[in-house]
C-alpha cells in the first residue's frame, strides 16, 4: 500500500468511496442531502487547492490502483479537523492507523498542535478508532440535523 497526496487523477476513485460510505452509512457523513458528483468533485477540488496553500491536508491510500481509504485535515489556525475514510472491504487492515499516522506526521510539520474529530454517537468502529489511537473525547452534542456527535480531541504537538 502506497500513501499519496489527493490529486485530480484519483478524484473519481475518491468520489466513489465517499458515495459507497454514504450508501453504507449516512450518519457518518455530514451530508444535507444525498451528495452528486458535480458537487463531491467540486468539495475535493477545493481540498487540493486548500492542500497546495498548507491550509488542508489530504492523502489517500492506495493499492493496486485502487483507492482504499482517504484522510483529510483542515486547518484552522493551529487545530485540525480531521476525517478518515475506508472502503468497507478494506476495513480491518490498518489502513486507517496508516492514513491516520502519515496525516499527523504532515500536520505537525505545517504548525498543528491538536486535531479533531466529530463522530456520530452510534458510529461504534469510528468511535473506537478514535479512542485507540489517544484521541480523548470531551464533549457530546447535537447536530444541526439532529444527530447526536461526540467531539474527540488530540494533542500532536512534540
């Protein structure tokens, strides 16, 4: 398995992914609506422009050609929201950890000192995931839509 910055030629894979996430499970994204391709190409567009100007990070992880999962960081001052996704069939296989620990590597260099996640109350892997890999929750509250979030939280600086 390979880690790559999100580029133009790997947006269709990654445009996929997020819809076979969506389909799987819609409270793990934060989606008004069913997203199209017109409107995810143009989020993830916008990713690699924030990417270029250090002010997003965003990698996919890649075998065979295939995108198997994608983190993404988006800086705000010397915090970092961070989100994870892996495909369903490549679950369980640490690609997440991997995603997660080249991501952090990438944030610490351009300033960040803590990342977080918001992860739905009933997301049972994410919410594990977090906590397994130090993330400290402080806070549950609700979304604009309803969904019940815990905010988890983690210091990167060294």
């Amino acid at each position: 398995m390979e880690i790559f910055e999100l580029d133009e030629s790997r947006l269709p894979q990654v445009i996929r992914l997020i819809k076979s996430i969506y389909e799987e499970n819609r409270s793990a994204l934060y989606f008004e609506k069913k997203p199209d391709d017109i409107y995810l190409e143009h989020m993830l567009r916008n990713k690699i422009e924030l990417s270029l100007e250090n002010q997003a990070i965003d990698i996919v992880a890649v075998e065979k050609g295939k995108v198997l999962g994608e983190c993404e960081i988006i800086c705000e001052v010397d915090i970092g929201k961070i989100g994870i996704l892996v495909d369903l069939e490549s679950r369980r296989h640490k690609i997440g950890t991997t995603l997660l620990e080249e991501s952090l590597k990438r944030a610490r260099k351009i300033g960040i000192k803590r990342v977080y996640s918001e992860v739905d109350s009933g997301n049972v892997a994410a919410l594990r995931f977090f906590e397994k890999h130090n993330f400290k929750e402080i806070e549950e509250r609700e979304s604009n839509s309803g969904a019940k979030l815990k905010l988890f939280i983690r210091d990167i600086a060294q």
